[in-house]
C-alpha cells in the first residue's frame, strides 16, 4: 500500500494516458487492479471516477477483467451509501461471472448481492442468496480452490449481520463475527481484520459492553493506522464506535474528538453512511452536555439524511440513542425540540455537518453553572461530573431522576452522590444545596 501511494500520481498518469489514447484493455486492467488500494486507502470518489471511465471505454464483454473491475465498483459505491448502484453492479457482475463459469467471482457477487439486501431489510432475499452462495463455496472446496477461506469470512459476516438485524441475537452475531475474524486472521487479510474489529465493537457497545468496546475500535485503528490512517475504509466507524463508547463511559472529551474525527473523514471519502452516524453521535453527546437544541438540529438532520440515502436506522441503535435524546427533549420541552428537529431537518446532509463541526456559541445555563462551581473554593476537589450531579441534587432530584437526566444507572449516581458527601464532609442532600448557594 506504501508503495502504491507513492506512486499514486504515476498511476494517475499512466491511466490518463491510456485512455487518452484508446489503448485496448489497458485501462480496465489498471482499473480492475487498482480498485482494493483506492478502497482501502480511502479514494473512493477518485477510484469511482476511474473505474467509470475505464468500464465505459471498454466495450462490454465477456471477460474476468471486467468482473473484477465490476466487483471494485460495486464496492467503492456501497462504502458510500450507493446500494442502489451497488446492487446493479454486482448483478451484471454476476450475469458475466455465470456466463465465464468463475465459481470464485460468482460467490463474491451473491454474498454482495445478499449484504445489499440485507442493508436494505430484505432478509428473505438475502438469505436465498446465501444458500446460493454457500453451494457454490462447497464446490470450491471439493475443487481445492484456496480462495474458499476467504469466501466462508463473507459468508459468517453475513451470516452475522442477519443474526443482528433480523433476530435481534447479538450473542450469535458476536460469536459468527469472531469466526469471520479468525477467517480473516488465518488469510492474512489485514483490510478484513482491522473491518471486523470494528464490526465487533459496533456489537460491543450494543450490549453495553463499553470498555470491551473501547479496546476493540482501538485495535481496529491501530490496523487502520497501517492501512492508511483514517482514510481506511474502516476508520470512520471504528471512530464512531470508539465515540460511543467513550459516551457510554463519560468520557466526554473522547467522544467528541472521535466523532469529528470521523465526520472529517467521512466528508473526505464520501462515504455518506459514516457521515450520518457521525451525526447522531454528535447529537447524543450534545444531549449529555446540555446542548438541547443542537442535539435536536443535529438529530432531525441525521434522521431526514437517512430518509434521503434509504439507509436504515435500526431498532438497536435508536434505543442506545433514546435516552441521550430523550433527556434533551425533556429540557428543552416538547414544542422546541420538534421546531429544532424541524429545521435539521431542512439542512443538506453537507450543511448539516459544516454546523456539527462549527463551535457551539451558546453556552447552555447548566454548563455556564457548572463552570462557576469548577472555579469557585471550597469544592472538595469534585470532578466535573460530580459538579454535574451537584447541580441536580441542589435543584431537588432523585437519583432515579439523575440517572435519567444523565443517562447513567441509579446506582450510579447514588455513588456519585455519596462520594460528593464524603468529599465535602457533608451529611445529606439538603446540605449540598446550602454548599451550592453558598458557593
């Protein structure tokens, strides 16, 4: 890959020049061979561009060029959100790949089909292309074809994917993803390792599992970092998941570093899917802060994006948002929150994200609050989190209501509680609300 990107601009050339001049083929094969380094390196725009060019001056034809130029389209287009134009392509790779009798690319073009269905909640075609798939995998292996390995990784991914998506069995769709790992480790797929760490640490925090969350997205950058930083195909979501999970933990500043980091990227690439997660992360950490009404702009703004692209939201991961959410509507009260939602809504998915990585202006009354505690003396060397808490413990709450307020446990911010008694040598709740206004 190193290599490769430090002869991009003579590739560049070298294909400019091809097809300046018509030379027979040689475009397409530049195309065919290069599509894995523009996917994974993150120039997909580029390399979609390029592989236009090439399959419309090549006349179509019969040939394994072409598929494998075909496959590396219907990738570059599906990264970014095109399913659409994923799904046409992976067809009339398909058609070629039957007519050719390429076992090999018929497999890759049936599970890309089923991803494509599956991203699009058609679960039953989805698995008939499964089934399909697997039989031809089954020759491959009776074949001693070595290429077999690397079709069952796609397999148990989509496999997992169904697990999640339809049955709501994210056990099962842990253990077929850490077989699709281990598929992918025994191959020596770099690309597929780094992806499916990612993939596991979407899982991860699903279940509430945030530190196991944290270290995989971490692992999964580290690969990335190899790969090629965070133009990585994969790089955005591992940021995204790591973003969640440092929201998950209260780490604050974390999650926002990672959730501008991938919406940057995200921007760079194109990938439009990225980009609309990077979103409602920023909404849900918005909520956290205080930032009601730019938790409600941003999340109209993600949620009509996807209206938009047809990329689904799913149950799983709108109920790890909710109460981020939930807490900002509730503050904000119900008619605000619909008008800021109304006007997300209204922004282009570009303008929705030159807002998410502009600085707030607005300072929210409770951080503004906050900041006066942070500086005033005595405060028992409170973190800003137990600042929080005091906050809401001076303006009478429960802890159940602290823990909704806050999305954290009961038990948690009875910890809290008690451990800001000790520290300011108080005895009860009451006397924390004398300390605040004395304060």
């Amino acid at each position: 890959m190193k290599r490769l990107e430090g002869e991009h601009d003579n590739l560049r050339e070298a294909l400019s020049w091809v097809l300046e001049r018509g030379e027979d083929g040689t475009g397409l094969r530049l195309g065919a061979a290069l599509w894995r380094f523009w996917y994974t390196r993150g120039y997909l725009s580029e390399g979609i561009r390029w592989l236009e060019r090439v399959l419309a001056e090549d006349a179509p034809t019969v040939s394994r060029i072409r598929v494998k130029a075909l496959e590396g389209m219907g990738w570059l287009v599906q990264l970014q959100g095109d399913h659409e134009r994923a799904r046409a392509t992976y067809q009339e790779m398909l058609e070629l790949s039957r007519e050719l009798d390429d076992k090999g690319s018929i497999a890759t073009a049936l599970n890309s089909l089923g991803t494509v269905a599956a991203q699009h909640g058609d679960n039953e075609r989805a698995r008939a292309l499964l089934q399909e798939n697997l039989e031809v995998i089954d020759k491959l292996e009776a074949e001693g074809d070595p290429a077999a390995t690397l079709k069952k990784f796609y397999v148990f991914n989509l496999l997992g994917y169904l697990a999640i998506n339809e049955e709501n069995d994210y056990a099962r769709g842990t253990t077929l993803w850490e077989e699709s790992l281990a598929l992918a480790r025994e191959a020596g797929d770099t690309y597929l390792v780094g992806n499916t760490l990612s993939n596991l640490g979407h899982l991860a925090f699903m279940q509430g599992e945030f530190e196991r969350a944290k270290a995989l997205s971490e692992e999964a950058l580290a690969f990335a970092h190899e790969l090629g930083g965070t133009r990585a195909g994969f790089a955005a979501s591992a940021l995204i998941n790591l973003g969640i999970a440092a929201l998950g933990l209260d780490e604050h500043e974390r999650a926002a570093g990672s959730f501008r980091e991938a919406l940057l990227a995200s921007q760079d690439m194109g990938v439009k899917p990225q980009v609309i997660e990077s979103l409602e992360g920023m909404a849900s950490l918005a909520g956290v802060l205080g930032k009601d009404a730019r938790a409600a702009h941003l999340w109209g703004a993600a949620e009509m994006a996807r209206e938009v692209t047809g990329i689904a939201l799913s149950s799983g991961e709108r109920s790890l948002h909710e109460p981020y959410l939930t807490s900002a509507r509730s503050k904000l009260g119900e008619a605000a929150w619909e008008e800021g939602r109304a006007e997300g809504r209204a922004m282009s998915l570009e303008k929705a994200a030159e807002y998410a990585l502009s600085e707030e202006v607005e300072q929210p009354e409770a951080t503004i609050a906050q900041e006066h505690l942070a500086s005033a003396e005595p405060r028992g060397n409170l973190t800003p989190r137990e600042l929080e808490i005091v906050l809401h413990v001076a303006r009478g709450l429960s802890n159940r209501q602290i823990s909704t307020e806050l999305s954290i446990s009961e038990r948690t911010a009875g910890n809290h509680v008690a451990k800001i008694l000790k520290k300011l040598g108080l005895n009860s709740r009451a006397q924390i609300a004398s300390w605040v206004i004395e304060t």
